[in-house]
C-alpha cells in the first residue's frame, strides 16, 4: 500500500498566518492526491481535489501543488475557522490511504 | 441539499456482526461509486471498502479484507457495510462517502458517522 507522510504532525499559527503542509507519498501517484479539512464532531470536507484544484465553494486562501511524490498545502492567510486537522488521501490505486494528519491550533 | 445519513451503529460485543446502511437523498445515487472511511478514537482517517457505480467492483482495505462486506441498493438509494467477527480495534465512527466522478476528485460528500464501539 502506498504511505502518506505528512508534516508538520502538528502546528501552531494565528490569523492570519501562512500555512503550509506537506504531504509525501512512497511512491509515485501523480496528480491522485486530495486535501481534507476535518473538525471534531463533524466529517471531513473536501478542499483540493487532483493536487491542486480547488473544490466549489471552498475560499481561494487555499492552495494545493505538487506531483509525483510531494505535494503542499498551503492557506494564505489563515483564518479563525480554519482552525482544524488537516488530510491528504491518495487515489492512485487501491487500497486508498490517508495520511496521518496535521493539527492546526492556536 | 445532497445528504447521505447512516445508520446501524451502536454497541456490540467482539466477534458479533452488525450491519451500517447510508440512505442517500437528492443525488444520483446509481451513477456514483461509494465509499466506507472510519476513524478510531483519537487516530487519523482510514479507507475501509470501496463499491462501483453498479456494484460489479469492489475493494477492500487490508485490515477488513474477509471479514466486511460492502454492498449497494441502487433502487433504494442505499449503500450498506455488513461488519462480521468484528475486533475491539474496528471501534470507530463510520462514514460513508460518494467519490466525484472527476478524475482524482476526492470524496465531495460525506455522510455526519455512526459510531461503532467493539466492547465486552
């Protein structure tokens, strides 16, 4: 199965920061890749969808890039909602995996 | 508003089966392949099975591989997860999820998750 790395596990920022995440895969997935905001409670919304295109509705402070292996997500200018964990999964090939997460928290 | 909403979680012994259902309204339930993802108490996100458009492919994660079964009601809109010989370590809250039809499109709609607690 294909692992997804991502770092930082976990981060602290304030508004307004520049966030990025990265996303490594153990082999090459080519543009297979998808982006995951996730709040307690609640089940995960999609962001970025084929590395770098972002879903319908989503705001434009977030960002996606990279193929291959490595991959970024990136929010702009980080706001108070956006505090929450973040996931890329990968649908190169089954089985689909995720990766472990990245925490973003005051 | 597109809506999935399962159901069948609940408290059950190890070993013991249970069955989820995810009732799907004002999609296009036939033309989409549908998911099962879960997440354990305090852990990531994992992908559990996987079911086409009209249910002729199916493919499971490792860790449920022979013991889960996914299947779908194209006429009642409904995605099903039958869980057998369930282990403490299946304790998770279960979504569904419907895959865009675009190439590497993700999951664009999630159910809200049944909790499925594995406990003596």
């Amino acid at each position: 199965a294909i692992q997804l790395t991502q770092s930082p596990s976990s981060l602290s920022a304030s508004v307004g920061d520049r966030v990025t995440i990265t996303c490594r895969a153990s082999q090459g997935i080519s543009s297979a890749l998808a982006w995951y905001q996730h709040k307690p409670g609640k089940p995960p919304k999609l962001l970025i969808y084929a590395a770098s295109s972002l879903e319908s509705g989503v705001p434009s402070r977030f960002s996606g890039s990279g193929s291959g292996t490595d991959f970024t997500l990136t929010i702009s200018s980080l706001q108070p909602e956006d505090f929450a964990t973040y996931s890329c999964q990968q649908f190169n090939n089954y089985p689909l995996t995720f990766g472990g997460g990245t925490k973003v928290d005051i | 508003q597109v809506q999935l909403v399962e159901s069948g979680g609940g408290v059950v012994q190890p070993g013991r089966s249970l069955r989820l259902s995810c009732a799907a309204s004002r999609l296009t339930f036939s033309t989409y392949a549908m998911h099962w993802v879960r997440q354990a108490p305090g852990k990531g996100l994992e992908w559990v099975a996987v079911i086409s458009y009209d249910g002729s492919n199916k493919y499971y994660a490792d860790s449920v591989k022979g013991r889960f079964t996914i299947s779908r009601d194209n006429a009642k809109n409904t995605l099903y997860l039958q869980m057998n010989t369930l282990r403490a370590e299946d304790t998770a809250v279960y979504y569904c999820a419907r895959a865009s039809n675009t190439l590497f499109g993700g999951f664009d709609i999630w159910g809200q998750g049944t909790m499925v607690t594995v406990s003596s």
